[in-house]
C-alpha cells in the first residue's frame, strides 16, 4: 500500500506581494505564518493571524 503524500498549498497573492488571507505582505511571513495562511486559504474558514510582522 502506498502512502499518500499532501501537497502543500500556498496562499495565492491577489496582488504581487500581498497575502490573500491577512493584511500582510508575503515578504512579512516566516515559514508558520506561510503555513498557516495556505490551511487557512484551504479549508475556507476565518481566523485570526500569527505573522510575525
């Protein structure tokens, strides 16, 4: 049996630069906020943000 991979999903910017779910500019995100922004943006559902910016 095989096992699944995920393949990660990146939060799509609506402007160069801008994060489509926090007012943040992707510049501003480290590694968890990019992360968090994707499974927020995959699983359709409003949060709070934990960039660090």
């Amino acid at each position: 049996m095989t096992t699944p991979t995920a393949t990660p999903v990146l939060p799509v910017p609506a402007v160069e630069g801008a994060c489509e779910m926090c007012p943040h500019a992707l510049r501003a995100h480290d590694a968890i906020s990019l992360r968090f922004c994707a499974a927020t943006r995959a699983a359709a559902i409003t949060r709070g943000c934990v960039c660090p910016a």
